[in-house]
C-alpha cells in the first residue's frame, strides 16, 4: 500500500474524467453522453474517497459526498434515461442532432 | 471428543501458510499460489456441489412425480450427471452467425463468475470462512445482483427474438425481485445490528432468528424463500427460460460448454440463495439448542457445525426444488403483480415492524 | 514491485482500458458493457482502499441499477446489430486536442502540489465501517449529514414521480 | 373492504401453495406408489394396463370364426387410411350370394392407435389389442393381415 500514493489515484481520476469529457464532446448518441456523464461523476467519487482516506483520515466527509453523489447520479440516470425514451418514442431517434425542435 | 468439537479450520489455514511461507521465499509468489490453492479447492467443491444438486434435483423431480429418476448410469444413476457433463462437453461449440460474438462468448463467463464472486463470505463451519468481510450481506446482495447483466448480455448478443425476450423479461424480474430480498435482509441486519455474516451467526448462538423474531422474521424469511427463487429464476418463476412460450429464452443459442457453465451457474446461484437463507435465518452452523434441556442440548453440540450448516442449507434447496415440481410457472404480468402488490408492501411494513421490535427489545 | 501495486496497476488498467473503450466502442451494446468493466474496476478500487461500504453501493447502485437502465434503454431503442456513425473528423480531433491539452495540465497541478496529510488525520483515523457511516450519517451535530440525507431522500421521491411522468404514455381518445 | 380482500387474497393463496406442497411432500415421502416399470429388465413379469392401446386385433373363437361382416365402416373411420378391407362375395348354402371378407389390412406403420375403427364397428370385431413390441428391420413387415386364414363369420352375426 505504501507504493501507491494519493497522486497515482488522482491520475487515475483525472484521466478517467478526460475520457468521459472526450466522449461527451464527440459522441451524438444520447445514451453514450450519459454514459460518458457517468464516467466523470465516477471519476469526482474516486477523488472525494482518495482525499479522505490519504489526507483527512479522521472525518468521513469525503465518504458522504460520494454517497450523496452515486444517490444522485441514479437519479439523474433515472430521469434522462425517461427522457431519452420519451424522446424515441417521438422522434424515433435519440441523436442529439435531430432533437432540434423545442417543444414536442 | 472435547477438541474435536472446538477444532477450527483456522489452525488448518494458518498451519498450510507458515508450511508455503518456508517452501516459497518471494512474497508475490507466495500470495499467487494460496489463492490458486484456494481458488482451485473451491471450483472443486463447486463443481462436486453441481453435480450433487443436480442429481439431487433429478431425484427429487422423479419421486414427486411416482417416477424412479435417473436409474441406469451407475449405482442408483449416480453417474448419470457425470455422463451428461461428458456430452457437454464434446459438444460443438456453436455461435451464431448473426450474434455479437465477443458478448455471446462472455456472458456465461460473467455469470459464471458473479456466482462464484457471491460464495466468498459464506461462512461453512465454525471458523471456517474464505473472506469474513465486515458487510457481508450487502456485499452478496451487490454481487448477485451483477448476475443480471450476464443474462441481458447473453440474451442481446444472440440476436434472436427468443433470446431478447427472454433476457427483458430477466431484467424486470430480477430489478423488481431485488428489493424484496434487500428489506427481508434488512430485518435481520436490523435486529443484529451487524452486516457481517459472521456476527450474524454469532448473535444465534442463544437461539436462530426464526424462532427468537416471532412472526415478523418469520415473514420475511418466507418473503426471502419467495423472491430468491424467482432471483434465481426457478421455476414457478423461470419465466426467463421458459421451454414451453420462449423455446429456452436467453440460453436459445447456447450449446456445450456455454450452456454447462449456465447450467453450473444456477445451481451455485441456488446454493448461495439457500447457505444465506440458513445462515440468517436458521443460525448459519449453530446447533439446534431447547432452553433448559442441557442434556439435549450436549447431544445437538455433538453434531459438527458443518453438517449443521449443510444440512440446512440442503432443507431450504430442497423446499426450492420443490417449489418448482409443485406449482406452475406464472405470467409476467402474475409476476410482477405479485411482487410490487404483495411482496414488497408486505415487506415494508414488515421492517417497519421489526425495527420496533429491535426498539423495544420484545425479541428474545 | 509488491502484490499489493502489482493489483492497483491491474485495476488502473481495467478502469482507464473500459472507460477508453467505452466511449470509443460503436456498438452501443459494447459500449456499455465496457462502460460497466469500468465501473466494476472502481467497485475494486473502493475495496483495494479499504472502503468495502462504498464499493458495496458502487456495485448496488451503479451496476445493478444504472447500467441495467442503460442497457434498458438500449434495448428499448435500438436493433441488435446497429453500428453508430463514426465521429466526425474535425470534432474528434480538436476534442482530443483540448482533452489531451487539460489533461496536460491536470497532470502538472497534480506533480507540482504536495500533497501533505494533516498530523491529526494521521493519528486519530476513523474506520470507515457502517457502524461509524451510519451513526455520522444521522446525527445533528457538527459533521452530521441528517439534512443532506433527508434532502436527497425528497430529491429521490421528486426523480421517481418525474421519470414516471415523464415516460407515462398518455392515452389520447380516438 | 378493500383491506379484507387484499389480505383474504393472500391468506387463500398461501393455503392454495400449502395444499400444493402437501401433495407433493406426500408422494414424495412415499417411495412405493412409484409407477415406474423398468422395462426390458421386467419383461417376463410386465403386465400392461387393460386401456392400453398397442395395435388392432381381431379376435377369432376356437371355431376360427371372426365377427367382421366387412362392412367397411373402420376403413372409412380410420382418419389416416391404414386399414384396407377386400371383400369378395360368397355364395351360401341356401344359394344367396353375400358380401364377405377377403383380407382385412392393416398398416400398422400408419396407424396412430387413435381407437376410432374400434368405436366404429357395429359388431365389435375389432379391438385395440395390447401388444406393443412391434419393432421391425422393413416396413413391409408392418403390413399385417388380421383374418387368419381359413376363418369364416361367425353364425348369426349380421
């Protein structure tokens, strides 16, 4: 355990939170981005859980907001993945490109 | 006799480590090697453990139906499942030509290995567990529930109409089940106070939760049997598979060796449904103890925990297995009724009821 | 090199491998299976650093849950067998320039800052075992988290009647 | 009201369940009302069920005398044709001619042992016999006449 210190966690994290960003930019499937928005929400859980178990190993805080954050990001998956059919359901599509109405 | 009773397997694990420690000088190695030992000593036990379920269950058909059962390949048609292993086994292994292949060829393997991953924290006998993990009970819960992507992944890649109805139907089933299972746990972990398995079995060395709850525990332990066996997808709940409607569901297009390791699969799913079941419920390995007849009570200690957890645990698989040689397969709609209607309201209420009962200290 | 990093390369290398994969891959399907390696990778993260509670709703929330979703929803829009379009060129390209450019500077931030734990974190550690989680969780004192919790908890309910509005199919008379 | 039916539901089914169980518990704790035969090794000692239908026979008395007056009635019962009735005319003592059996076929290879020429015989020549073992290497071999040779009605059957 010694050999692995917080920077090669921090690494991981930030590499993992470009990949999401990357795919974020360049995919036009809507399922994709959210599964790139998963990613960088994974990659901010890993962060909180490496600060708090390297730097504040007498608090839970950084437990608690990655708690908060999983809650959260099944929730936001839970809304958008109802959206995203909804909007098949309209469109017969779900690439961003061809949702360019704004009521439907 | 007296320390025949009180032996432990730890003195066993720790007598074969300091053993390895001087034979194997690097540390790597030495790590690389117990967990191959152990890993190789489990997929033995697995794999003996499928073939007992499976002729069990063969048996066990037979004689709820005034049938014989498997009788012609060995003594009493003990080898019969050794035979089928063999045909499965130099069966051709056969992919479809329109299928995903890489996901057609990993799904038995993720499922194969969630059953595995869900045998670690089971405690067998008295200090006898692989992994005594502090979140024991949430940790098989998260686990089994990875099985479910195997059986989407096996049903999508095979890209058959079949197969993709059969994997939905899974998906809905086993999301719904799962909350069920986790509040029928809850109530236990409420009264314990512990996830861990191990302080489960040890807070039951006065008596097993099913007697010492009264009737919520007893309610939740009927709603665990329930909602596992259709987590598990036996029938009355194999709606998933269903020969009849959907021609084998997700597992259509599998043949051999595939098809073994989903075969091998459910029967270890069906035996960590049954070791959770008895370890929560039936006290894991404690003996059967009455309160104030010590003489009886000496008598049940001289029983090995292990056979006590065994046994149990072959009591709830075989209670299974007859759910499944009594009662009909359900309809979906059945299904799902049955658990957001019943099952899960029951539930709620039930750890409501349970957490008072841990309150006001009305358990024994 | 010991066991214990030889397991967190392994790990790095299944987090960093699935998410690469994950948003590259053009079938969807894959996509998420990868996109689940990933996030098993992390589970296994959580637990190589003594976090199993976290790693336990890691697997509960995000595979059991959230992947299932997705593959769901996949299911539900898509025919097995589609491939996606490849990206546009220029997009890829100058997203991967501007991610690779950020992540350069990331790593910079990273290598420069010191890290240094604080001396009374490092004698006084609080194990992160459900007993603790659950006691900080609901208590009201300093480093309680009682409102968050009850906040998150409305926020769940408002999810659950939002996702059955929204997908509600609202039968028209005809 | 709604409370009672909801719980009346589950009460009722749990029994239903129960009821189930016990059935299945009672047999299955009750190894010797098995029904299993272990066929080619009970062979000598098999006694097959009265209601079993293996093939058509048509018994014959002692005189050599059958009951089949040809009326045709199975041939055109038989839903997949594998009973074939020649007859031929025989003249009696008193001079009359009348119509009388030749060879009555039967295709054993299509039959489906569905009983049906049975119920349809007026005179009740024919009955589902309870032979089984009818392997054979040819196909021709399951062509079989069922009057013996030499046999002539029966007296006083029309």
């Amino acid at each position: 355990m010694n050999e692995i210190g917080l920077t090669h966690i921090l690494f991981i994290s930030t590499a993992l939170f470009f990949i999401g960003v990357y795919g974020f930019l360049t995919r036009k499937n809507l399922i994709t981005m959210l599964m790139a928005i998963e990613l960088i929400l994974n990659s901010v859980n890993i962060n909180f859980i490496a600060f708090n178990k390297y730097l504040y190993a007498d608090k839970l805080d950084g437990l608690f907001f990655t708690i908060f954050i999983i809650t959260i990001a099944a929730a936001e998956a839970a809304v958008a993945i109802a959206i995203i059919i909804h909007l098949y359901r309209s469109l017969k599509s779900i690439d961003v490109d061809d949702a360019d109405i704004m009521k439907f | 006799m007296k320390t025949l009773l009180s032996y432990s397997f730890s003195s066993l694990a720790t007598h074969m480590h300091s053993w390895l420690k001087n034979v194997i000088a690097n540390d790597l190695l030495l790590t690389i090697t117990e967990l191959v030992i152990i890993g190789v000593c489990l997929l033995v036990f697995l794999i003996l453990l499928a073939f007992f379920l499976g002729y069990m269950e063969r048996k066990v058909a037979a004689f709820m139906e005034l049938r014989l059962g498997p009788n012609r390949v060995g003594p009493k048609g003990t080898l019969q499942i050794v035979a089928d292993t063999v045909k499965l086994l130099f069966k051709e292994g056969f992919t479809p030509d329109a299928a995903d292949k890489f996901l057609f060829n990993l799904a038995p393997g993720i499922i194969i290995t969630t059953a595995l991953l869900a045998v670690a924290p089971i405690a067998y006998a008295k200090g006898f567990q692989l992994w005594d993990i502090n979140i024991g009970v949430l940790y098989i819960s998260s686990v089994s529930s990875m099985a479910v992507i195997g059986i989407l992944m096996a049903g999508w890649s095979s890209s058959n109409k079949y197969s993709l109805i059969g994997a939905m139907r899974c998906g809905a089933q086993i999301v719904s089940y799962e909350l069920s299972i986790g509040l029928s746990l809850i109530s236990i972990v409420v009264l314990t106070g512990s996830l861990s398995l191990n302080d489960i079995v040890e807070s039951q060395a006065n008596g097993w939760w099913i007697f010492k709850g009264h009737i919520p525990v007893l309610i939740s332990f009927v709603i665990f049997v329930v909602a596992s066996t259709a987590e598990i997808n036996r029938a009355p709940f194999d709606l998933v598979e269903a020969d009849q409607e959907l021609t084998g569901g997700f597992n259509t297009e599998y043949a051999g060796m595939k098809f073994a390791m989903f075969l091998m699969a459910e029967y270890i799913n069906l035996f960590v449904v049954s070791a959770v079941a008895a370890t929560i419920f039936l006290g894991g390995w404690m003996p059967f103890h009455i309160g104030g007849l010590t003489g009886f009570n000496h008598i049940m200690d001289y029983i090995p925990s292990s056979i006590w957890f065994f046994g149990k645990t072959l009591f709830i698989i075989f209670i299974i297995m007859q759910f499944r040689w009594t009662f009909p397969r359900l309809r979906i709609d059945q299904l799902l009724n049955l658990e957001w209607k019943y099952l899960l309201p029951i539930s709620m209420v039930n750890v409501l009821l349970v957490t008072l009962m841990a309150i006001m200290g009305w358990h024994f | 090199m010991s066991a214990s990093s030889v397991i967190f390369y392994i790990i790095a290398a299944v987090i960093i491998g699935g998410g690469i994969l994950a948003i590259t891959s053009r079938k969807i399907f894959r996509a998420a299976v990868y996109l689940l390696f990933s996030l098993l990778g992390i589970a296994a993260l959580y637990f190589y650093l003594n976090y199993e509670f976290i790693a336990a709703v890691q697997i509960v929330v995000y595979v059991g849950g959230i992947v299932v979703l997705i593959i769901f929803s996949i299911f539900l829009t898509h025919a097995s067998g589609d491939e996606m379009k490849r990206p546009v060129l220029w997009r890829a390209v100058f997203s991967g320039l501007a991610t690779v450019f950020a992540a350069a500077l990331t790593y910079l931030f990273i290598t420069d800052h010191n890290f240094v734990p604080v001396g009374y974190a490092l004698d006084h550690p609080v194990a992160p075992s459900v007993k603790n989680i659950g006691l900080q969780m609901l208590s009201t004192t300093e480093h309680g988290y009682i409102l968050p919790f009850e906040v998150v908890s409305m926020l769940l309910l408002a999810a659950l009647i939002g996702c059955i509005v929204i997908a509600i199919k609202i039968k028209t008379k005809e | 009201m709604f409370l009672k039916e909801y719980f009346g539901s589950i009460f009722s089914s749990i029994k239903s369940l129960l009821t189930g169980m016990k059935l299945t518990g009672y047999y299955f704790t009750h190894l010797n009302k098995i029904i299993t035969e272990e066929y080619p090794d009970n062979r000598a000692t098999l006694k097959m069920p009265e209601r079993f239908r293996g093939e058509v026979i048509m018994p014959h008395d002692e005189k050599n005398e059958h009951q089949c007056t040809g009326c045709q009635s199975c041939e055109l019962s038989c839903p997949n044709g594998s009973i074939k009735i020649i007859t031929k005319q025989e003249i009696q003592p008193d001079g009359k001619k009348k119509k009388r059996i030749d060879t009555w076929v039967y295709h054993l290879d299509m039959c489906t042992m569905c009983g049906m020429c049975v119920e349809a015989c007026p005179t009740t020549a024919i009955l589902m016999g309870n032979e089984f073992e009818h392997s054979q290497y040819e196909k021709k071999y399951l062509k079989k006449v069922l009057n013996k040779p030499g046999s002539r009605l029966k007296d006083g059957v029309e």
